[in-house]
C-alpha cells in the first residue's frame, strides 16, 4: 500500500484526475470504496445531528454506537481503497509469475478485498435500517442517500470480486463465495429499500 497515494490526504480532484487517467488504478475496487466511504460520512453527519436531542434521547445509547461504527466503516473504506489498489498490482504482476503460491496468493487477495468492501458496504445499509426510525426527521433524505449509497458500494465491489472468482483453482471454494456474495448483497439492497421507503412520521 506504501507504493499508492492515500487519496484521503489529496485534494478530491486528485483522485478524480487518477481514476481517469490511462492506469488501471485506482479502478472499480477503489472507487466502490471511496463510495462506501462517502455513505459512511453521510450517515455520521445524519447522526451527529440526531445525537443528543431530547426527542431521541431513549435511543442515544444505540445512537452513540452507531457513530462509533460508522466511524470505523469509514476508516476502514479508506484503508480497502489502498488495499484495492495493491491488490490489483499484485495479482497483475504473479499473472506473469512460474511461482504458482504466489498466483494463487495474489489471486486469494484479489477476490478477499472487493469482499471485504461489500462486507462493510452492507453493514452499513443494515446500521441505517435499525437506526432509520429514529434519526432527525429534518435530514432523513441524506440517510437514504447514503443507503443508497452504501447498496451500490456493496454491487460495485461484488462485480470486481465476481471477475476473480472464476480465475480459482478450486471452484467449490469460488461457488460459497459467490453464494456469500449473492447473500450479502441481498441482505444489503433489502436494508437499502426499508430505508428508501420508509416516511418519516
């Protein structure tokens, strides 16, 4: 990851430019996080005006959880952009490798991280379906945004860790996680359609 610039330091225009530009990264892995990552910060921003009002003072201790825990999901979208991108250069690089461990390593990584987002992704669509009965009324429509958001981060991660599975040497192994992807990301969007469809009261 040392190789790759971390994009949360660097004007958002940056990372724009380098998505664009003729590089294979950052890529779809990447930019899927960076969309997780932008759900994340819109859900925190929902709560952080929910926290600490009298109206949803019984549920603040759950509130108070949720922060942290988009907090981390945030983070953690970050570190995966990074983790995407070395992920990609590795597996590019044992492609041409005698050393069968090492493409079978790259190819293991390559397939863990994209996961890994949807992973995160759907948890945070699962955050906002518990939490959405009780968030500030006035800024409801950013939390289904970063729902939807967050679904989509979710779909775009499992399209990259789709393009790996094939490449397995062990297709049982590929078929449970495509069956994992396909359980996920079914949790994910169900969580991102309660959201969307819900009317705040």
């Amino acid at each position: 990851m040392s190789t790759f610039e971390d994009y949360r330091l660097l004007p958002f225009g940056r990372f724009l430019d380098d998505i664009s530009a003729k590089t294979p990264v950052p890529g779809g892995g990447s930019v899927a996080a960076a969309v997780g990552a932008l759900a994340a910060a819109l859900a925190r921003m929902v709560v952080q005006f929910t926290v600490g009002k009298k109206k949803y003072a019984e549920h603040e201790e759950q509130l108070q959880q949720m922060l942290a825990e988009l907090r981390r999901a945030g983070e953690m979208f970050g570190e995966l952009m990074g983790e995407d991108m070395a992920a990609y250069e590795r597996y590019a690089a044992a492609r041409q490798s005698p050393d069968e461990q090492e493409r079978a390593r790259a190819l293991a990584t390559a397939v863990a991280v994209p996961m890994e987002i949807v992973a995160v992704a759907a948890a945070v669509t699962a955050r906002l379906d518990e939490c959405k009965g009780f968030m500030n009324a006035m800024l409801f429509s950013d939390a289904q945004v970063a729902a939807i958001l967050a679904e989509a981060a979710a779909a775009s991660a499992a399209i990259t860790a789709r393009g790996n599975l094939p490449h397995l040497p062990d297709q049982n192994e590929a078929r449970q996680l495509a069956e994992k992807l396909d359980a996920m990301l079914s949790r994910a969007k169900a969580h991102r359609d309660a959201v969307v469809g819900y009317v705040v009261k």
